[in-house]
C-alpha cells in the first residue's frame, strides 16, 4: 500500500526558458512570474478533478472560455469556418 508524500519544505524551481517560478508545496502547486510578487496558486484537489471526465463544469471551462480567449487573441477557430458556411470547393 502506498503512502502520500509530505513536503519537508515547498520544492521551488526557476525555469529560465518560460521565465517562470513554479512551487510545489502541500497545499498545492503555485506559479509566478519571474521577479514578480505575486503567486497564482491551485491545490491538489483541483488538479485531481481535471483527470475527471465527468465534470461538466471543468469541460464547459475548457472549452467555452478557452475559445473566447483564442477569439480574443484573433486566432480562427475550426467551428467559426463551418458556421460561414464558407470552405473550399
């Protein structure tokens, strides 16, 4: 049977290429921007419920609001050329 690690202390890592700080911790894992104050953090029980494929509640999340930041950003999604009624011929 198998047992749940506890932290001693939070496991800090600087990752240079994204300019990011990441810390694992018990409470959960927490990100910031490098020289930045403040941490934007999500507990373990959140990221336990995203394996789950019956939240309704996660899907929507993902979907909806994902693709009104891609619109936001200007990118075109797949469903917007179907509903253009536009395409190749």
């Amino acid at each position: 049977m198998s047992q749940l690690t506890q932290f001693r202390r939070p496991i800090v890592r600087y990752l240079p290429n994204l300019n990011l700080v990441v810390r694992f911790d018990d409470s959960g894992i927490s990100v910031r921007a490098y020289r930045c104050r403040k941490w934007k953090s999500v507990t373990w029980a959140q990221l336990a419920s995203l394996a789950d494929d019956t939240e309704p509640v996660v899907r929507f999340c993902e979907t909806d609001h994902g693709s009104r930041v891609l619109k936001a950003m200007g990118v075109r999604l797949p469903q917007d050329d179907r509903s253009d009624g536009g395409g190749t011929a």
